[in-house]
C-alpha cells in the first residue's frame, strides 16, 4: 500500500519532469534556431489589408495597452504594427491606458521609430501622449473632445499647442482618426476600444490580443473590429505577410515572433505528447482497477 | 543543514563562473553600465521567480515582495505625475504646475473652470475621509458617484455594442452566395454559427425538462460550449508558453549571450 506522503512526492517527481521538459522543448529550438514558415489566416489578413490601403498621411490612433507581463506575445505585433504604418507614411498617435504602457511606447521609439524610420519627426509625424487613467471613460471622452481627454503629451507639452505640436492640428475626436490599432494585453483593451470609440465613433478597429483573451473578442470579427492578431502566433502571421510585401525587411529585429514560432511549436507538441501519455497510464491504470472511475 | 551548504556552494560557484564569463566579455558585464546592471537584476529575479517551480523558497518570496513594493510606487508616482499634476492641478490651479514643474499649461483659466475641477478634487478628499472610523459614510458618497457613473456608461457602451450589435451580426443568410456563386465553405460556416447558436441557448432554457428532441438539442449545445472552453484552454496554454519562450529568449540571448 503506498502512503500518501510516498504518493505526494512521487507526483511532485513526475511535476518536475514536466517543468524540465518542457523548458527543454522551449531552450534546444531556440539555441538551434528552428522556426517554421507561417501561412496567415483570413483575420490576419484582414488587419494587413486594411493598413495597407490607409493613404499616406493617414491618421492612426496606436495604443499600446499591455505591460512588461504581456510583452512577450504582443510586442512583436506592436513593433511590426509600427513599422508597417511609417512604410505607409501614417501619422502615429501613440497612447496608453495602462500604467505600466509608457515603458513600451518608448521601448518603440527606442528600437524601431528614431533608428529604423529617421525621417520621422516628434511633434509632426508621430506623437507620445504618454499614459492617461481613467479607462473607458477616458476613451468616452475622447470620443467628443480628444484634447480634453489627453490635454499633454508624454513631456507635458499641451496637445492644444498646435505650434510645437502640428500633428494635433487634423484631430479634434476619435472621428478625426482613420484608423485605430489596440495591442490589447487585457483590461482596459480592445472591447473597451470596440465599444466606446469604434462603434460609436465609426471607425475602423484592428488590434491583437493576447492568446488568453482571444476567444472572447472573436464575436465582434469582422463586423466590428475588422481583423484581430490571436497571440503570438497571430503576430508571426503578421510579420510573414509584412516580409513578403516588404522584402528589404529581412532582418533579425523584424522577424521575433517567426523566431519564437519554433520553441513555441516544440512545446506545444510536448504538451500534446504529455496529454496523450497521461491518458494511457490513466486508461491502463484503469483497467487493472488501480483507480476509481 | 548539509543540503542547504552544497545548495549554496553549488549557487556561488555558478555566479563566480558567470562572472567570468562576463568578464571575458562573452556576456553582459554588470559593471559596464546601468542596462546592463538590470540586465542582471531581471536576469536574476527571472531565476528567483521560476525557481518556485522546484519548491516554495525564500528567493521566491523575496521576488513577490519586490514586486508588490516596485508596482504600488510606480502607481504612486504615475498616477502623480499623469494625473493629479496635468489634470487636476493644471485645472485648479496651473500657477502651480507651470512654476514649479515647467509644465505647459494656460495660467489664464477662468475662476469657473477652477470651481468646476473643485468639485471631483473635493469627492477625491471625500474618499480619503474613509481612512477614519467616523468618516465611511460620507465616503460612500463618492463610491455612490464612481458606481453611477460607471454603470450609466458601460450600459451604454455594452448596450450598443454588444447587445444590438451581436445580434445583429448573429442574424445571417444560411446560403452564402458570393460573386454570382454558391460557396460551400461559408455556407458551412454560416449553419455550424446559427445552429450552435440555437443548441447553447436551448442548453440554458431551464423552464422544461430536458429529455426528448430538446435534451439532444441541448446536448450538442453543451458539446459546442465544451468545444469552446478547450478552444479557450489551448489559446491559454498558447500564452503561456508564450510567455516561457520570451523569458528564456532573455536569458540566453540579452543576458547570457548564448544565441
């Protein structure tokens, strides 16, 4: 008869197994590098067309609303969202509802904007306004007056001060947008943004989400949010269609959720080995009568 | 006690290797500069904070606590700096912000605005009143204001969005026809929608016994939801993983080098 302490740290054992396979299957694929060429899906291909077909010059509402937890899966698509844009010479109007969303949006600047883009200039083509609180009553008010909800930008220069600011001059409300992209981490997200601006205000949404909250935005693809990216593998969707539209992006730094694909494949299928073996020595266990039904 | 000392020296002799190897500069040296000093801090705390996964341990719980302390003073000074200064402040009194912390704000605003901006200052104090005994009641009047307000607009907001907007997305023609043909995939789609639908809602019509047509019907509606939470489950296990992967990325690539 085994004793419960015997039991317990036998199950223990094997939970530790698990863990160690698991970071295996996650560390050998990437130090070898394995990765898999993605096919994108019709969402996906969705948000691609529509950042495609914005004119040159067009007004973009880009909120960056996920926090260093969140990072891993929607920082590739939030990079690959801003590079896309500047290919298309959109106007970028940066913000965040999270506290924690101003290091992302200067990691942005950072890493992609000055280096990548350098005839993009503050003040008139792209624009940090920083972190607001409030949620969505935040967004509610930007829907009538865009200045009141964010009346400084992220150096707490007026918004109103069109003089230093120009690329405040064509905005008035959400309405004044072409577009807006949610890289949504959670709450406040892409429904709060679906809810209070999109449908109200009329204009078109595409974001991405983490995998956790996917399922529950589903309902509102198409008709009111136009494409969604599901996770990290949404955002290596995005980056695969991003490389053949734009080849001369064939760098390292633009291909980080594709990379992440291979650990990501690698795991998956360890957990559904595990799944499958854990079933077995259940089935059998049960048929010599070792466990209850 | 025996275990504790190989577990240290085995921990010690790891960090002296690393800091070879940093010195060496195969890695990132701690010393060289401040990223690269919380390169190491991070690096670190990722190890104390996965380390739980063998056993609960003191590194992890000095990890949590970190956490707990690093996020209530980032909210303190952020919630500071983006919102007491730019929105209160600069409307009560801007002399304030515009002086002391060289904000850009208008000085000349009228002594209307300041009064209106008074009223969600004093219903700020009124909540701090909460802090002693006698003063819960009339913070409640604030909480009754926060409860209002927020409820009034996400009525609205689910209402429209939600309420009218789904089911009118749900109500689609059951034969696709597209570009002067039939198409069988999105006619597929559109009955598998609609007749999902249909079942889940029949799964939560209590008011009849479920046996006969309707408990098959409600059946499938309970097999659809099932689908539906392993559908959910998979995403979940997807943004784990997820989240695994960035982590080791940052330890053998940004801190150890390696890849």
């Amino acid at each position: 008869m085994v004793s419960l302490a015997e039991l317990a740290r036998e199950r223990l054992a094997g939970r530790r197994l698990i863990y160690l396979c698991i970071l295996l299957s996650v560390t050998v694929p990437m130090i070898w590098k394995i990765s898999f060429k993605e096919h994108a899906s019709p969402m996906v291909k969705n948000v691609f067309d529509q950042v495609e077909s914005l004119p040159p010059g067009a007004r973009v509402l880009l909120v960056f609303d996920f926090d260093p937890g969140t990072e891993p899966e929607i920082k590739p698509m939030s990079d690959a969202f801003t590079r896309h844009l500047c290919l298309k010479g959109a106007k970028l109007y940066c913000l965040t509802l999270w506290p924690t969303g101003p290091v992302e949006i200067d990691k942005v600047i950072r890493n992609v904007l000055t280096p990548e883009f350098p005839d993009y200039y503050y003040g008139a083509d792209y624009i940090n306004l920083g972190f607001v609180s409030g949620d969505e009553a935040i967004i509610a008010v930007a829907l009538t007056s865009f200045q009141k909800a964010f009346p400084t930008d992220a150096h707490n220069i007026s918004t109103s001060d069109t003089k230093r600011l120009p690329i405040m001059k064509w905005v008035e409300n959400i309405r004044s947008f072409n577009l807006i992209i949610e890289c949504s981490g959670g709450y406040p997200g892409l429904p709060e943004w679906i809810r209070y601006a999109a449908v109200p205000g009329g204009v078109p949404i595409v974001g991405g989400s983490v995998a956790v909250g996917t399922p529950e935005l589903f309902p509102y693809v198409p008709d009111q949010c136009v494409g969604l990216l599901a996770g990290l593998k949404g955002a290596a969707e995005y980056e695969q269609l991003l490389l053949e539209r734009y080849p001369l992006l064939e760098r390292p730094e633009c291909r980080v959720a594709l990379d992440r694909m291979g650990p990501q494949t690698v795991a998956h299928l360890a957990i559904i080995l595990f799944i499958i073996i854990g079933n077995g020595i259940y089935l059998s266990q049960k048929r010599r009568g070792r466990v209850g039904t | 006690m025996t275990r504790r000392l190989i577990v240290a020296i085995i921990a010690l002799t790891l960090l002296l290797m690393l800091l070879i190897r940093a010195s060496s500069g195969a890695m990132v040296n701690p010393f060289m500069d401040y990223e690269s000093l919380g390169k190491w801090v991070a690096a670190v705390l990722t190890l104390c904070t996965l380390s739980f996964l063998y056993s609960d341990n003191p590194f992890y719980r000095f990890c949590e606590h970190v956490l707990v302390g690093v996020t209530a003073a980032y909210w303190m000074v952020l919630g500071f700096w983006r919102t007491i200064v730019p929105k209160l402040l600069a409307n009560v009194v801007p002399e304030i912000p515009a002086y002391f912390f060289n904000m850009d704000t208008p000085v000349t605003v009228s002594l209307i605005h300041r009064l209106i901006y008074c009223v969600p200052l004093g219903l700020g104090l009124l909540l701090l009143v909460r802090l002693h005994p006698r003063g819960r009641s009339i913070s409640a009047w604030t909480l009754a204001f926060i409860l209002g307000t927020t409820a009034g607009l996400r009525l609205f907001g689910h209402l429209e969005a939600d309420f009218m907007a789904q089911i009118q997305n749900s109500i689609t023609p059951l034969v696709s026809v597209a570009e002067g043909g039939f198409n069988l995939g999105r006619t597929f789609n559109a009955f598998l929608i609609t007749g999902g639908l249909v079942c889940c809602l029949f799964y939560f019509y209590f008011s009849r016994d479920s046996d006969g047509a309707l408990g098959r019907v409600s059946k499938f509606g309970l097999w659809i939801l099932m689908l539906t939470f392993g559908a959910g489950f998979g995403f979940t296990v997807m943004g784990r993983i997820a989240l695994l992967v960035g982590r080791v990325e940052f330890l053998l690539q940004d801190w150890l080098g390696f890849i």
